[in-house]
C-alpha cells in the first residue's frame, strides 16, 4: 500500500529542529545558540520543507537561491539544495521521494531552471534526476616553494588578510571570478554567514586566508587551516581556492608550499584541469590522492536549459530526453547552428538519433562527460551512431566545469 506523505513548509518556530535534525543525520552535535544564529542565515525560511509523523518532524529540505553558469557564459538561475534528511527510524518509507518532488515542484515554480546538490551517498539522487556534473580530484604536495619549475608563472603578489577582512574581501574576490567558469555558482551573504564567517568569528577556528592580486587587481584567494594533528606530519588543509587564471593559481599555490613549519599540503576536490603537475619542477611532489563526484546537476527546465548554453560546431543532432519525475521535460531535442528547440514528444514523428534520461543529459550538460563516453558505458543509447560524433562536437566545451563551492 502506497502512503502519502504530507509535505508542508516549515513554521519559522521549526527551523532549528529541521537543522538539528540534519546535523543528527550525518553524524554532528546540534548547533549552540551562536552557531544557529550563522547557520540559520544561509537559506529562506519559505524554502525548508519538511514531514511530519507522530507530531514530530522525521524529514527535512531545504534549498537557497544562486546562480549556476554555464558553457558559453550564461547564468542561470539555480536551486542550491542542502541539509536534506530523513530520521534514522523512518527512511524507507517514500519520505526522501516526497520531499525530492515537492522541492521540485517549487524550484520550477520559482523560475529557477536548475538545482544542484552535493550528495552524501552516491546512489540517491540519480532516481530523482540528479547526474553528476562536475568532479574532483584530492592532492597532497609536499611543502616545498623551491619545487616550482623556473618557467613557472610568476606574476602578482599575495597578502595574508586579517581575519576581521576575511569575508568581505573574499566575497567580493569570489563575485568577480566564480561564474566565468562553467558549474561555477554564486555566494549568498547567508552562504558566507553559515560557512566562514561562523569559522572565524563563531568557532574561532585558526584560518589562513590569502589574495592574490595581479595585474587588473584582485583575483584569486586561498583558504587553509592546520590539518590533523595527530598526524604523522604537520600538514596544511586548503578548503577554498579560487583563481582567475593559471597565473593567480601558481601564486597561491607558492604561497602555501611555503608557509612555516608545513610539510605537506593538502587539498580536497580540485579542479581536474588545474595544472599542479606542470607548475612544479618535480612533478611526483604533487600526488592525487582520489577523484570523485562534487556537484549533482538536476535539469528543472530542460527546454530553458538546453537553450541557455553554447554548443559547438557541429550538424544537427536529434536527442530524445526521458524524465520519468517532471514528466513536461520529456521530448526530443534538436541541437544545431549552436541553439536547441523542443522539437517533438516522446514517440512522436520526429525520430531520435540519440536517447538518454534527464540525469544521464546532466552529466553532459557543463562538459563534464562526452556523449560518446555515456554512449559507450549504456548511459545513452544510440539508434543512430552516426550521431555520436556530431553530439561531442555539439557538447564540447573548452575547459573543465567546477563548482568549488560546498553547500
């Protein structure tokens, strides 16, 4: 028997038992009076929906409004989907399918043509459309500023900030530089209340926070702190960095090798682009650690979408999109002259050269995935092949999509 789950937005008086009820869930204490007051800025209270049972809430989501750009320089607007949970005593039971479509249903309600998340568990989201989007990879580099090649960029300069300069300035840096890469997304003022500035001024963590400046000003930042000091060496954790270029990425990265007392940095889901490997004399100095997904990318509004990225030059190429969730995005999509159109329904007259469901086109979306790659291990199919080649042409961007951005 099927049981319907009432779905409802939160009172403003349950917002701090929906977050106490996700820190439960992944395994943290609830938040104290000061660490409440930064996190509960980090989304809208209209946003946080949850389930009730028994008279006690037993599930919770919520989502913040941002910006996702995509290949071509478009910005979209996008649902920032967090502290999503269910209580230990009622999974299983439809209440996670609830909430997925109810979220939904207002995410498309909103506009917003896109959602994002990052996902605990890799096997959850896939059934309610979500794909992976962009990935990462982990690094450890032995701390060392010497291992620099001499043909390495050397521009600019770097500054330590004090921490009272720590989020104004970086969330400033972050503004200018986040969406000229595909997957890059924007910061909420409620972001940086719930992230950094409750590090630096809640918990009083020890933050290293440095600017690089170069030629037209400001354009790339790094955030570390000490890493595990039970460890066998003293290690130096990056948790946010952000460059505009190769240059402003070498400076930082100089930076950090040479901070006293380090022997080793490390950093966790790094563009697979970044160049490391090239910028030291030694490459083996820099090793990779694990790669793995960062953001999911869920298409609310395929047509809006498809439509709102750049593709490359290619001849047209005709893809059938399966949306078993939002049923109104299935159809088929025709790609060409660098645009895409709805152009059928599902087992209409126009016939598909290529298929795939709406997570699968998520993995392709920023250019994470080529068709031909999805094609190959049975995430698309391919009635045609001959369409293969034409789709990578179509999807190719010129660089990596990355987020960079935990939410």
């Amino acid at each position: 028997m099927t049981v319907a789950h009432a779905v409802e937005q939160l009172e403003v008086g349950e917002l701090r038992a929906a977050h106490t009820l996700f820190a439960t869930a992944i395994g943290r204490p609830p938040a104290d009076d000061a660490a409440w007051a930064a996190s509960s800025r980090l989304g809208s209270p209209d946003r946080v929906l949850g389930v009730h049972a028994g008279g006690a809430l037993v599930a919770t989501a919520t989502s913040f409004a941002s910006e996702l750009a995509v290949p071509g320089g478009s910005v979209l607007p996008m649902a920032a989907v967090t502290r999503v949970a269910v209580r230990a005593d009622h999974t299983r039971r439809g209440l996670l399918t609830a909430l997925m479509r109810a979220q939904l249903d207002d995410v498309a309600a909103r506009g917003e043509a896109v959602a994002s998340l990052r996902a605990s568990e890799a096997r959850i989201y896939g059934r309610f459309g979500y794909g992976v989007a962009t990935r990462g990879r982990s690094v450890r580099v032995r701390a060392d500023p010497t291992l620099f090649r001499p043909g390495a960029p050397l521009v600019g300069t770097v500054r330590l900030l004090q921490r009272d300069e720590i989020v104004p300035v970086l969330r400033d840096v972050h503004a200018g530089i986040a969406l000229r890469r595909p997957g890059g997304i924007s910061r909420t003022d409620g972001w940086w209340a719930a992230t950094t500035t409750r590090r630096v001024e809640v918990d009083r963590e020890y933050v290293l926070a440095a600017v690089h400046t170069g030629p037209d000003g400001d354009d790339g930042f790094a955030v570390a702190r000490p890493g595990d000091a039970s460890g066998p060496e003293h290690s130096l954790d990056v948790t946010d960095l952000h460059a505009a270029d190769v240059g402003a990425t070498a400076a930082l990265w100089r930076f950090l090798l040479g901070v006293d007392l380090v022997e080793s940095v490390q950093a966790r889901l790094r563009p697979l682009d970044e160049p490391l490997e090239l910028l030291l004399a030694d490459p083996r100095a820099c090793a990779v650690t694990g790669n793995e997904d960062e953001t999911w990318l869920r298409l609310v509004d395929v047509p809006e979408a498809l439509a709102a990225r750049d593709y490359g030059a290619a001849d047209p190429v005709l893809i059938a999109v399966h949306d078993g969730f939002l049923e109104e995005n299935s159809g088929v999509y025709r790609i060409a002259g660098g645009a895409a159109e709805r152009v059928g329904p599902l087992g209409g007259p126009v016939r598909p050269e290529l298929e795939c469901t709406v997570d699968a086109l998520a993995m392709a979306y920023l250019g994470d995935r080529r068709p031909s790659e999805l094609v190959a291990s049975g995430w698309w199919t391919a009635p045609e092949p001959a369409a293969v080649p034409r789709a990578d042409a179509a999807f190719a961007t010129a660089g990596t999509p990355w987020c960079g951005t935990y939410f």
